[in-house]
C-alpha cells in the first residue's frame, strides 16, 4: 500500500513538473499602403476619414488645380487657334492650286507669261509647306493639352487597392509636398503574423511550413504558411517578453495567408507548427 502511495506521489508530481506547450509567441502585423500625390499642392478635400473602408477606385483625396485648370484651358486655347489657321491655309492652298493649274494651262497652250507661273508655283509650295508647319503645331497642341489634362486628373486622387484607412496625415487646407503620404490603407493581405522561435528549436522550421495561429477570441482553424525567416539571431523583442523568455536568443519568422488573416495588427498569439 506504502508503494503504491508513493508511485502516485511521484506520478502527480511528474504531472506538475510538465510543462504546457504555449507556441511560439508573436503578434498581428499590417503593413499600410501610404498614398501620396506624385505632385505637390495645398489639400482641397478630404473624402476619406479614418477606419472607412475604401475599394479600388474610391477618391481618397483633391488637391488644389488652379493652376493646372488653366494650363488645360490654354492648352485647348490653343489648340482651337491651330485649327483656325488650318482653316485659313487650306483656303490659301486651294486659291494657290487654282491659280498654279491655270498659269500651267496657260503655259501650256504658250498664252502665258513664265513670271506669273512662277509665281503661282512658289505660292503653292508655300502653301503647301504653311500646312505641314500648322499640322505639326496641332500634334504639338495636342500633347500639351494631353499633359495638361493629365496633370489635372492627379489632383484627384483615388485608392488603387482596397482596405481599412488607418491614418490621416494631411487635413483640408493643408500642404502636402510631393511624393509625402496623404492617407494610409491598411490592404487585407497586407495582414500577417510575425513570431519568434527559439534557437534550440530553429532547425525544425522551414520555409513553405504551415502553422496555426491561436490567440484570445480567435477563430479556430486559423492557418498560414511561413514566408520569412532570418538569417541572424536577436534577442526576445520587448513585446513578447515573459519570465521564462528573457534574454533568450530567437530567430523572427513571418507567416501569411492568401489574402491576409482575418486578425487585428497588434494583437499577440500564439504559433504551432502543423
């Protein structure tokens, strides 16, 4: 009876002795799309606010375009006196191609006079080249105004991905230099988990493993594949300290998930390889 009192003894204190496996600690990462303007200008409008959910296409914000309103309107100003001067030279160069074929008739049938033909043919040719000079004015004209329009179409700028909007950092009446983030979106597949393992068990991760995730009201099933592994030690980021983790080396891996998780960036968890 003694013995066996004493292997239940040490059976439960084998049992308190055993440590539970946690995972490896880690946390939610989103990484923001920053919009910014390819130019500079003061901010007109602001049509986004923050949390908003966005989609492609959506305005995000204006920026001032007085000045590139009317680099347009000159633009088509004159490209519409381009066209009037065409107008004008293909009248000139059909009164000149009249009169050229009637001083060759004339020459022809030896009722003319050689300075009047030669004078029909030298404004015929300066007929002709005024509408090669006028027809590369327009193609000119033209390019202008397609930049111009262009560079009005970038004052409005409009989210090329979809996703929450995290942050602000211009308002209305405010200046923003260019190429600077206006508005920052978090894309969903931007979402992924980064954790750590330690160096004693490193080599039992790979790249392409999965994992699953678990954390506090979770979902369950949650999985990933693991995308990154470094290629030096460090030391436990402050973030996921613990008593039984300080001053340990690990190595910080990353783990995604074909269009993002479904976590909130931030948010600790726990990792399991599968």
């Amino acid at each position: 009876m003694k013995r066996l009192l004493a292997a239940l003894c040490l059976l439960l204190l084998a049992g308190c002795g055993e440590k539970k496996d946690h995972g490896y600690l880690g946390y939610v990462v989103g990484e923001d799309a920053l919009i910014a303007a390819p130019q500079a200008g003061w901010v007109a409008k602001l049509a986004v606010q923050r949390g908003q959910q966005v989609k492609h296409g959506d305005l995000l914000f204006t920026l001032d375009d007085t000045r590139e309103t009317a680099s347009r309107d000159q633009a088509i100003a004159t490209l519409s006196q381009a066209a009037a001067q065409m107008r004008d030279a293909r009248a000139t160069l059909s009164l000149a191609q009249k009169e050229l074929a009637r001083q060759s008739g004339l020459m022809k049938a030896r009722a003319g006079i050689a300075q009047n033909y030669d004078i029909a043919k030298s404004n015929y040719q300066q007929a002709v080249a005024r509408i090669a000079q006028i027809e590369a004015q327009e193609k000119e004209a033209q390019a202008v105004l397609a930049g111009a329009r262009y560079q009005l179409a970038e004052r409005d700028v409009v989210a090329k991905t979809e996703g929450r909007v995290e942050d602000i950092y211009f308002r209305e009446g405010e200046y923003a230099p260019a190429m600077t983030p206006v508005v920052s979106v978090l894309p969903p597949r931007n979402i992924y988990v980064r954790f750590f393992v330690p160096e004693t068990q490193f080599a039992k991760m790979k790249l392409g493993q999965k994992v699953s995730i678990t954390c506090d009201s979770c979902a369950k099933n949650i999985t990933a594949t693991v995308t990154f592994i470094a290629q030096q030690q460090e030391f436990t980021p402050p973030v996921i300290f613990s008593v039984g983790s300080r001053e340990k080396l690990v190595f910080k891996l990353e783990a995604r998930a074909p269009g993002g998780l479904k976590l909130n960036p931030g948010q600790p968890v726990e990792v399991h390889p599968l």
